[in-house]
C-alpha cells in the first residue's frame, strides 16, 4: 500500500515500534498467568506454590521416601539441612535441585497422603516410625499407585502433594497464613512491576508513533508545498486549486492518523494475538475449537463490512473534493451571489453537495458502529462457551480455576487482536485513497522544467540582459485542446518601446503574454530573450528578468511594504517608495496612519480595486526588470490615474521592453507598436493611425469606445464599410 510507502524513511522508528510493542505485548500476557497462580496458588492451596516444602518435619520426609528410589531420596537428603533440636528440617538446596526432585517427591507425597485418608494410615506411620520399613523399601510400588489414581494430567497428584505439604507445614509449626500472604504479596509485587513495565512500553511507543506520524505529515506538506509551487498553470488546471487544498489538509491528516494507528495498534495487534495463541494452544483445555468457531464468525464479519464499506470510502475523498469546490466558489463570488440576489440557490447547490457527502459518511459510519455490537456478541458467547465447558472440566478436578480464567483472558485477547484488525482494516481503505492522491500529486512533474546545466545560458552579472524578446512563429496549444489557441505568431518587444496587445475577448492576449516567463512552453515555434530561447534560460533567472502583472490580481497578507519588496526582500526603503511613486501609489499609502506598514488582508480585500492594482504594479516595477508585461493591468485605474501612470512608466523604464495587454484604446493608442489579436493570430500591426487605416478588427473596438471627434477621422473612415453598422459608440469610459 502507498501509505506504508512514506514509512521508508523512518526505519529506525518502526523497529523502536516493534521493540517496544513486542515488549507489552509479552508483559500483558503474562499477567492472566501471575493472576492464575494468585487464584490456583495463592487462594487454592494457601499459598504453597511447590510440592517440596520450604521445612519438613523428620517423620514426614521419612515416610515420603518410602516410595522414592535409593538415588532419588539421597539427593532430597542432601538438600534438606540437619533437623534441628524440633526435627524439622529446612530445604537448602537449589532451585535446580528443586526442579530435579519436585516430581518423584510430589508422587511420593500424593501417594501418603492418600494412604493417609484411608484406614492403613496410621499403620504406615507406626511401621515407619518403628522402624520396620527402610527408606525406598516402596519405590516399586510408586508407579502403580499413581496409575491407580487414574491422574492423566498430573493435576490429582499435584493437588494431593500440596495438601500432604500443608500438612507437614501444621506438624513443623509453620505459620500457614504467614505463607500465604508472603505468596500474594510477592506475587502481587510482580504483577505490579510487570503492569509499570507495560505501561511505560506503552507510553514509549505512543510516543514514538505521534512523533513519527506528525513528522511523516510534516515533511510531506513540505514535499507537497514546495512541488506544488513550481507546477506551471497547466498542473494547477488539472489538480484544481480546491482539490490541492484537500490533499495537503485532509488526506495527510487520513495519513497521519493511520501511521499512529499503525505504529501503535497494528503492530501490537499481531503480536499480543499471536502471543495469545501460543499460550492458548499451550493450555490444554480441549475447548480450542470455541476459538476457532469466533475466529471464523470475525470473518465473516469482515468480509460482509469490507464488501460494502470499500466502494463508499473509494469515492468519499473525491465527494470532500466537491464539497469544498463548492464552498470556495461560494465565498470567492460572494460579491457577484449577492449583486443578483442568488444566495438561495448557491445555498441548495451547497446543500447538494454537503448531502452527498453526509450520506456517504452516515453510510460508512453505520457499518463501522454495526461491528462493535457483532465483535461484542462474539466475544460474550465465547466466554459463555469457554465458561461452560470449563466448568465441567473445574467440577471433574481436570481443570483450575485460575487456569480457566487465564485461559478466557487470552482467548479474549486473540478476538481483540482480530478486531483491532478489523477496525484498523475499514479504515485502511481511506487513508489509502488519501495516500494514493497525495502520491499523486508528488509524482507529478510540473512540466516547465529548468534547462540543463550544459545547456543553460546565464548572462547575469556585469554583462546582464538587454531586455530583447522575440516570437519566432510561435503556436501554442492547451492540455487536450482540440485546436491551437495561438497560431504563428511573429513579434520583437525592444527596451525603450513600448509593444501593445488588443483584441476581442478570449482571443488568447494573456495566453500571449504568459508564454514569455514561461508560464507555459511553447507548442512550436520560439521565443528568445536577447537571442537566447528562453528554454535554455535558468527559470530564477528569467524571471528575475522580467516584471510581470497578471490579469488577476493578487496581494498576500502582510504589510504595503512587504507586498511591493515581495519580489527582492533586501531592497532599501528608497526604492520601494519610487516604485511606488511610478505606480501612482503614494496618495492612498500617505493617507493610511501606517503607512508603509499598513495591514494588506489575504487577497488584498481590505483595498479598492484600483488601490490593489497599482501595489501590483509597483510590486514589478521595484525588481526594476529588464522586461516589463502588464497584463490588462489599467483596467481599474481612471482616465487620469492610468495616463499619469503611463508616462512615468515611459520616464522610469526607458531601458525596459514594455508589453501591455489591454481591453481600453485609451490605454495603448501611443505605444508604438499595437498587435491585434483575433482567434489566436496576429491580424493587425502598427500605430493607433496606421491601424484605423488598415485594420477593419482595431476600428471596431476603437468605435466601440472612442467618439469621432477621438478617433480624428476623416468622414470616410467613420462611415467605412470594414466597421459593422450594429458597433455602439461610446462604451467604457
């Protein structure tokens, strides 16, 4: 899955994970065991945990190694000290010694204490005591009497040495409570250290998976970020600014919450189920079949949940996407909804679309809460079972309680570890979706490149740019556009001139003019910058070449000041406030009580549209660039601001190639060169005369917002045949 893809990096982190995960897990299933023995041993058998007493009476070693052999009594002998002035003796031996005499001694101890409740009792305890029978003199019979028992798992001789135990201990004087509270408190102790010590292996991994899992979200917002900026127009049309902003908020936080989940509960689940499997196979109770039946009935569950809840999460993110498509609109166009009055339908468009997604999350969510009841159901009735079956084996003496209840621990943590799974599993598929679309995104290439560094051309320095842009045929063409937008398009934009760009809507005069900082490549054809295709031309430094103003303009959040030193932030004071001279700024700046240092919101929508067009405009003009491109960038300022504005942009940037793109005559009939634009091609050039003259496209739009007496045409031109009598004079003014 690609979501375990960005875990690569964080090797060291997931095996600390496993370490620390491996480590509870085993602390955890060790505590159902020291709780068995606290209950079996503690409670059950008062205390005493092993058939080889601590201290024993003479008389009572004596008839237990009646039926022990010559070579297995001599090693309890020298394990036990001299009786002392009572007779009792005191186990010194190891706990080696221990291990290797505890079977022989606890048959031998079974087999007298079941003598001892019958009616020979007492006779064996007068033949040994006088002496008529040597130690061993019964060992023969040993495995005979043991058979007898009918003892198949060694319980029944168990239970029987403890008791005959107990009873020496009362012949010894042994203070029997004193055994069983120095059990329960020893062993309570060991619970309580193992409990710490699962707990601190737990604080440690859920440490380790939030910062692992909030550093992976990190670095790839950073990732994500950085390659989004240098995508070209082209790869923001295909992702869309909204699903963008998914990507990088929602789906990385789908990831970031998956990677704790499975640096923390993943891991864990396989190792505390396994662990507990092991633990129960190694308990023979004969009821392992209750576990394989809920194992079985989990499945199924999954299976039905997985069917129906995969399909809902594979289409929710796109769902997220549309939900906040449509709320950006909403808010962007706030302005226009509210001029024609149309709130109530953006609100059911919204609605819609919130519908949608809140009946697909209602869906997935159903299922989710219907496994919780189904992983409860079978988790009760196998308790019920195993609580059953157990007690039949607890009243036929084959079975301990706490063995029992150890053993319904561990088989509970099997059906956890199951649903764990089970949830972690229903989730998966959505944080895979969000992983898959942020991988997306980070596989693909902006398709403007910069140039390889053998081929790259760089003039900065003392020689620098000139400032020469040239169109060498140039045709463009869309992603998946059927025909070009522009075709075979020839021009020279030289410093000190101003080359001017006009034509009807969507004739392509901004797709023009955001081929020269290369906000798309060229289809065919060539554009050089003082001779030098601009392909072959580090992207930084181009564009530190050029000034450009875009159509739509844009000011970041910050201050007047850090907004028109956005392009060089160690530029001096001096040099912001001539730009902002140029640009007709200074009068709005000087009026705000701070200045330069007033607040600009995000946007720039706590300024006019006119005041936002002129910091954009001195924005460009303070890099002082060698090429200068202005993309309809007057069309907010008046009469006055713009002709101002004009001649102290011809007075400040005589060394700079200027290309305005405008919709306004007024704006580009002195420019001295004027291209007209209709359907991607090149249909007119020249002067604001020449082009009356000769360019039937330019006359129109010229009648379309100039009066006659404007146009300074003869008669015959006003009456020409090239202008459609259907042109109203007058227009934008």
């Amino acid at each position: 899955m690609t979501i375990f893809r960005f875990l690569r990096a964080h090797k060291l982190n997931f095996l600390i994970a496993l370490v620390l995960l491996f480590a509870q897990a085993n602390f955890e299933l060790t505590l159902p065991g020291i709780m068995s023995d606290i209950v079996d041993v503690g409670i059950g058998q008062g205390g005493i945990a092993s058939p080889v007493p601590e201290q024993i009476g003479s008389d009572d070693l004596s008839r237990v190694e009646l039926f022990l052999t010559d070579k297995e009594a001599a090693h309890i002998e020298s394990s036990y000290s001299a009786p002392d002035a009572s007779g009792v003796r005191t186990f010194t031996g190891t706990e080696q010694d221990r291990e290797t005499i505890e079977g022989p001694m606890a048959e031998a101890e079974a087999i007298v204490y079941q003598v001892d409740q019958s009616a020979s009792g007492d006779a064996l305890a007068d033949a040994s005591g006088a002496g008529n029978l040597a130690s061993g003199s019964l060992s023969d019979l040993r495995g005979q009497l043991i058979e007898k028992l009918g003892d198949t798992d060694g319980s029944l001789v168990r239970s029987r040495a403890i008791q005959y135990v107990e009873q020496a201990y009362r012949d010894a004087g042994v203070d029997l409570g004193r055994v069983q509270s120095d059990y329960l408190v020893r062993q309570g102790l060991i619970m309580l250290g193992i409990a710490l010590a699962s707990a601190a292996c737990a604080i440690l991994a859920a440490l380790n998976a939030s910062r692992t899992s909030a550093t992976i979200a990190r670095d790839l917002r950073h990732e994500l970020f950085e390659h989004v900026l240098d995508y070209s127009p082209a790869e923001m049309n295909k992702f869309s600014a909204a699903s963008l902003i998914t990507r990088a908020t929602n789906d990385i936080q789908q990831i970031q919450m998956v990677t704790v989940m499975c640096l923390r509960i993943v891991l864990f689940a396989p190792c505390m189920g396994l662990g507990a499997v092991v633990r129960v196979l190694s308990t023979p109770t004969g009821m392992e079949w209750i576990l394989v039946v809920a194992i079985v009935a989990i499945a199924i569950a999954i299976g039905v949940l997985m069917g129906a809840t995969l399909p809902k999460f594979k289409i929710m993110q796109s769902l997220v996407d549309r939900n906040n498509l449509v709320a950006r609109e909403i808010l962007t166009g706030i302005m226009p909804i509210r001029a024609f009055g149309r709130q109530q339908y953006e609100e059911e468009r919204y609605d819609r679309a919130n519908r949608e997604l809140t009946a697909t999350y209602i869906f997935t969510n159903r299922c989710m809460t219907l496994l919780m009841p189904v992983m409860m159901i079978v988790m009760n009735a196998t308790t019920v079972g195993i609580v059953w079956f157990g007690a039949q084996g607890v009243d036929a003496g084959s079975l301990q309680v706490g063995t029992l209840m150890a053993y319904i621990n561990y088989v509970m943590q099997v059906i956890m570890s199951f649903m764990i799974l089970t949830m972690i599993s229903v989730m998966l598929p959505r944080a895979s979706v969000a992983a898959d679309r942020v991988q997306e995104v980070l596989d693909t290439a902006t398709s403007i490149r910069d140039p390889e560094p053998q081929a790259r051309v760089s003039r900065e320095g003392d020689e620098g740019w000139r400032g020469v842009v040239e169109y060498h045929d140039v045709t463009f063409s869309y992603p998946d556009a059927d025909v070009p937008t522009l075709e075979h398009i020839s021009f020279t934009a030289e410093p000190g001139r101003t080359t001017a760009i006009i034509g009807s809507t969507g004739c392509g005069k901004s797709t023009l003019v955001q081929l020269i900082p290369r906000l798309y490549d060229v289809t065919e054809g060539a554009i050089t910058l003082d001779g030098v295709d601009i392909r072959t031309i580090d992207l930084a430094e181009l564009r530190r070449t050029i000034g450009y103003v875009p159509q739509q303009r844009m000011l970041f959040s910050g201050t007047i000041k850090s907004n028109i030193k956005f392009g060089d932030e160690a530029m001096d004071d001096d040099a912001m406030v001539e730009a902002a001279c140029i640009a007709q700024a200074v009068e709005f700046i000087d009026a705000k009580p701070e200045g330069y240092d007033s607040p600009i919101s995000q946007g720039g929508s706590n300024v006019s549209g006119g005041q936002n067009q002129r910091l954009s405009i001195a924005r460009a003009l303070a890099i002082h660039p060698k090429v200068l491109v202005f993309d309809d960038s007057f069309s907010a300022l008046d009469y006055k601001t713009d002709a101002t504005l004009r001649a102290e942009l011809a007075r400040s940037s005589a060394g700079a190639a200027i290309i305005i793109v405008a919709q306004r005559i007024a704006t580009i009939m002195h420019a001295d060169e004027i291209l007209v634009l209709d359907e991607g091609r090149i249909v007119g050039r020249g002067t604001h005369e020449e082009l009356l003259r000769t360019c039937p496209e330019y006359l129109e739009i010229a009648k379309s917002q100039l009066s006659e007496s404007e146009l300074g045409l003869a008669g015959g031109y006003a009456g020409d045949a090239a202008a459609p009598a259907s042109v109203q004079k007058g227009g934008e003014r």
